[in-house]
C-alpha cells in the first residue's frame, strides 16, 4: 500500500511540476486510472475499484476519488452507475484526441497500432491545411512561423521550450487557414506532435534534425506554393513516423 500511495504522491508532485501548484490530488489520481485503461491495465468492460476500497487503499478522500472519475466520464474513457460500479467504456467511446487523454497514453508503452493512426490523421489534416495556409495566409501568419522556426532552432526539440514552439509552429499553419473546423484540432495536433517527439527521444536522442523539413514547409508557404506546402508538410509527418517506428523498435 505504501508503495501505491507513494506513486500517486509521485504524480501528484510530478502534476504540480507540469501543471502548476493548482493541479490537486483528484488530477493525479485522474493521471494514474487515465494511464492505467490507456496502456491496457484495465480492459474495455473492466470494473474499477469503488470509492470506499480505492480511497482506503491509497488514503486519499472519497472526494478526490470521485473527481477523478468525473474527469475520465468528460473524457468518454468509463462510465459510473449506482450498484454497478464504474466501467470503463469500449475504445471508441474513448475521447483519444483529448491533450491529457493523449499524455496518458504516452505516459507509458504506446500502442503502435494508436501511433499510427495519429499520423494518418495528421497526415490527412496537416499536408492539406499547409495547402490552405500558403492561399490564406498574412503577414502575422508568416511572423508567428518565423518565430516559432527560429525558437525551435534556438532551443532545439530536446527542451520543453523547443517542443512549444514546435506546437506553436504547427498552430500557426492551423490557424492559418481561416477554416474554424480545423483550428479547433490545433490543441490536439499539438499534443499529438509533443508527445510524440519526446517519445522518440525517451532512451536516446532524435534520430535525426527535424528542423529543415519544418524549414521547407515555411518556406512553401512563405512563397503561396500550395502544392508544394502540402508535399513539404506530407513528407514531414512521413519522416516524424518514421523517427517514431525507430523509437520503437529501439
């Protein structure tokens, strides 16, 4: 037991650390039960422990407990019923495009079948968007890329600050676009392109510099060169999933 509290304690802490001294212990307990259905522990039609088992296990407050399922019911992963017990949804209830829903699922061993169809939905949206963006785009558009080019360059993607201005990078295109509909992916898109760049860089460095293929795409779209926006962004996701493969098999 003591183990088990130390390790909600630990994520507490390492929440706080990420999130801010507001983050309370419901989110860490949202994070462990999150990571937990994420990497298989708990199979679609498992039951979780109750409230009173749970909080007396890992002495925290029934309260805290109940926040975290609150939490994972937002994001479709389970669903709670009076005698029955909270059981965890089927997979494609789950809200995956969720920011901390995707942390979650890198928290651990990411399913590569999951992985995978990140960056086919990036490859469907980002190639396209870039298309848009080099039709649309203004010179605040241009300004924002630029500088988040540039950050990245300065930082490099093995710094927290290198990966936000990666995000920002790939926000920019989004937004970019003047299209509502696909500005709203860009919190996941980038969480997406977070995660999965500090995974490829969990047990070694990057496989390879980034920076050029997201050069290239500045620079179509800085030239209003649709077609070759969406042929640099297509072939970024490309090498991202390679890098993210060899991760893997490392």
């Amino acid at each position: 037991m003591e183990n088990k509290l130390a390790k909600v304690k630990h994520t507490a802490k390492a929440s706080e650390e990420a999130r801010g001294p507001g983050r309370r212990l419901h989110g860490a307990i949202a994070h462990r039960l999150g990571t937990d259905i994420l990497s298989g522990k708990y199979a679609p039609g498992d039951i979780l422990s109750g409230e009173v088992a749970f909080s007396e296990e890992l002495q925290v407050s029934r309260s805290a407990y109940r926040e975290a399922i609150q939490v994972l019911t937002a994001k479709g992963l389970v669903a709670s019923r009076p005698k029955a017990g909270t059981r965890v949804l089927p997979r494609d209830r789950w809200n995956l495009l969720d920011p901390e829903v995707l942390g979650w699922a890198f928290a651990g061993e990411p399913d590569i079948d999951f992985v995978r169809s990140l960056f086919e939905l990036r490859a469907i949206v980002e190639p396209a968007a870039a298309r848009l963006a080099a039709a649309r785009r203004d010179k605040a558009d241009m300004k924002a890329m630029k500088d988040a080019l540039a950050a990245m360059r300065r930082h490099t993607l093995t710094t927290e600050a290198g990966r936000a201005a990666d995000r920002d990078f790939h926000n920019a295109i989004l937004h970019a676009t003047r299209n509502d509909a696909l500005m709203v992916l860009s919190a996941s898109i980038g969480a997406a392109v977070n995660w999965t760049t500090q995974f490829k860089q969990r047990t070694r460095a990057l496989p390879r510099n980034p920076i050029p293929d997201h050069a290239r795409v500045y620079d179509a779209i800085a030239a209003g060169d649709g077609d070759a926006a969406a042929q640099a962004m297509n072939q970024l996701v490309d090498l991202a999933l390679e890098d993210t493969r060899s991760a893997m098999d490392a």
